[in-house]
C-alpha cells in the first residue's frame, strides 16, 4: 500500500468507508464526545478533512457502528449517503443528502438492546430503495428481526414479511447488473438472496460467510473466517424457483 493518510483526532476510530466515484469517499467513526466522526475526500483519499460533528445527532448511550463487514455505510448517486449503528438500546440509520454535511437520524426495527446488537450491513439500490440487515452477532442462530427495508430513501424503516434469512447477517449487496432488485446477505451460519427487494429471502446454504460484493450476475465474492473465499459463478438468481 502506499503511504497511510492519519486522521487527525487520535480517539477515531473508522468502522467503514464507502466512495462514490474515483475521487469522493466518505468515512465513519464510532462516536467521540458523544457524537459521530464522519470525514470526507475529494483527491481519492490522499487528504480527509472532518465534516461539522455539530451537525450529527447525538450518539445514544452505548451507540456505535459494527466494523464486521465495512459495510455499515453507503453511498447512491453523487451526495446520498446512510450509516446504520447498533450497541444502544434502538439501532438507528443516520442519512444524509448532501454528502454528509448535514444529517437526519431515525429509529428502526432491526434487533438492539445491547453491545452485540443492531445494523451491521446497509445498501441502497437507488435515492429511495434501500436495506439494512443485522441481528445479534452473540446469537448468530437467531432469525429475529433481521432485515428491514424503506421505500422512501431511509425516513421509514420497515421489517421483511416474508421468510427472513435464518440468522445474524453482517453484510448485504445488490447484485449489480441484475433485471430486477436481486440482494445477497451474508452471516457465519449462511447465506440468503432476494429477488423482491428484500421483502423474502431464500437460503442460499449453510456455509458461513462475513462480507460479500457483487461486480454483476454471476460474479460475487463472499469471504468468512479460516482464510474462506468463495465466488459466485451458479445461474443468475433470477432464474431460481422461488
């Protein structure tokens, strides 16, 4: 790697970062001072400058965002941009339509109640469609509330109707270049697809896995613990019975 770039506040510490182009990234810590640190770029990430934490709502106590999977935040478009977070007593989506400047926060109904649970994975398909997943990473078996989605860019949080995958995700991702709203979610005891914007999902198997990423139809990569590296390379999803 070439030469690291230190943040200057030395109680940061950065769970994700997510880019919007070549140029433009943005990055969360967990809170310092009782609100969130967000920095952002715009050299392709050979300088960071702090955006206004004045600006971020308060941190709950014990709030936090889940490094797991580095996917907590994303971006859509040229300025949208969601963190989910976790470890307080609701696990809430901060969101933002100006890259980050100012920020809006909501309660959802993912999972909390303590330090192991909450968002750990957010993706957005468009300025609207979105997902979050999570759970209680300590009760990795446990369905529960798991998986909510918003039609309305992140004001509102819905949980899934219909079968939800069968334990804690950390991570989830759009199939990019898909023909419709097709979604992969990851955990240690599996894994699940959506082909209806995340409203149902189907196991896609047992073997465990922490992160995943889509480049297109047939090719994503998921990765878990023991050196574990798997690529996807089955039928398009699509073309499974549901």
């Amino acid at each position: 790697m070439g030469a690291s770039v230190h943040q200057p506040n030395p109680k940061a510490f950065f769970d994700a970062f997510a880019f919007w182009d070549a140029r433009t990234g943005i990055a969360v810590s967990d809170p310092v001072d009782g609100r969130f640190i967000v920095i952002n770029t715009t050299d392709g990430g050979a300088t960071w400058k702090e955006l206004p934490r004045e600006n971020s709502p308060q941190a709950l106590e014990g709030d936090g965002a889940f490094a797991a999977s580095g996917t907590c935040i994303a971006v859509q478009g040229k300025k949208n941009v969601w963190f989910g977070t976790g470890g307080a007593a609701v696990a809430r989506v901060f969101r933002s339509t100006d890259g980050g400047d100012t920020w809006k926060v909501v309660a959802t109904p993912i999972t909390a109640g303590n330090a192991s649970s909450g968002i750990f994975s957010t993706a957005f398909k468009d300025p609207k469609n979105g997902v979050i997943v999570g759970g209680d990473y300590k009760k990795e078996n446990e369905t529960g509330d798991n998986v909510a989605t918003t039609t309305d860019g992140g004001a509102t949080w819905t949980l899934a109707k219909g079968p939800r995958p069968s334990g804690f995700r950390s991570a989830v991702a759009y199939v990019a270049g898909s023909r419709g709203p097709m979604l992969v979610a990851v955990g240690p005891n599996g894994s699940d697809y959506s082909v209806d914007n995340g409203a149902s999902w189907v196991s896609l198997g047992s073997t465990g896995f922490h992160a995943v990423s889509f480049a297109g139809v047939g090719a994503g990569w998921a990765v878990g613990e023991g050196g574990r590296i798997a690529k996807h390379t089955a039928a398009p999803l699509g073309d499974r019975k549901r």
